[in-house]
C-alpha cells in the first residue's frame, strides 16, 4: 500500500484523513471550533468531517437529507437548524454536549 504525500493532497482532504484515523482529534478538533464560536470555521470542519466519512452521498443516506439540503447546509451562508445539525453530526458518529464557560458564574 502507498502512503500518499501530503504535500500533494489538497488540505481539505489532508484534514480529512486526520479525522478519519484519529477520532479523539475529531472530537477535539469540533469542540475547540464550537467554543470560538466561529459559525463559519464550524461549517467548514463540518464539510471536512463529511469527506472523512465518505462524502455527501452517505452522510445525506444515514441523515435522510438530501445532498442538495446538506450543501446547503454547510456552504459559506449554511444556517442549520438544530435537528439538521443534530442529525449530521449523529451521521458523523458525534453528539452534542453542553457545558459551563469557564470562569463563568451563574446569576
């Protein structure tokens, strides 16, 4: 089996391959980018997390979206509803977790 050089690989599909083989960077790497709050750089990750799992065909198969829905969804102006975005990060074997700020003190 050849190693692809990933000078070579467009970066997406570089990321793609990191977030393929290593799950705790996967899980990381999406609550480090929900915690800046970077809606933007969130859809963006999303998009990379998809192409790890096999592209939009599968991901819109195990959502029941279309892949029309989820381009939509994760383009540059996607706005996703919390069901939508629920269901793909399920399809992406995560879930959504909340917890306190830090330093944050409750009123």
């Amino acid at each position: 089996m050849t190693k692809k050089n990933r000078s070579s690989q467009p970066h997406d599909e570089v990321v793609a391959d990191m977030l393929q083989t290593d799950p705790a960077f996967r899980a990381a790497l999406i609550n480090e980018v929900m915690s800046d709050g970077e809606y933007g750089d969130m859809l963006i990750l999303l998009r990379q997390l998809t192409l790890a799992e096999g592209g939009m065909k599968i991901i819109a198969q195990r959502t029941g979206l279309n892949e029309t829905a989820l381009y939509r969804l994760m383009s540059a102006e996607g706005n996703p509803s919390l069901k939508n975005f629920s269901k793909v990060l399920s399809a992406l074997n995560l879930q959504l977790a909340v917890t306190a700020k830090h330093g944050g003190v409750a009123a």
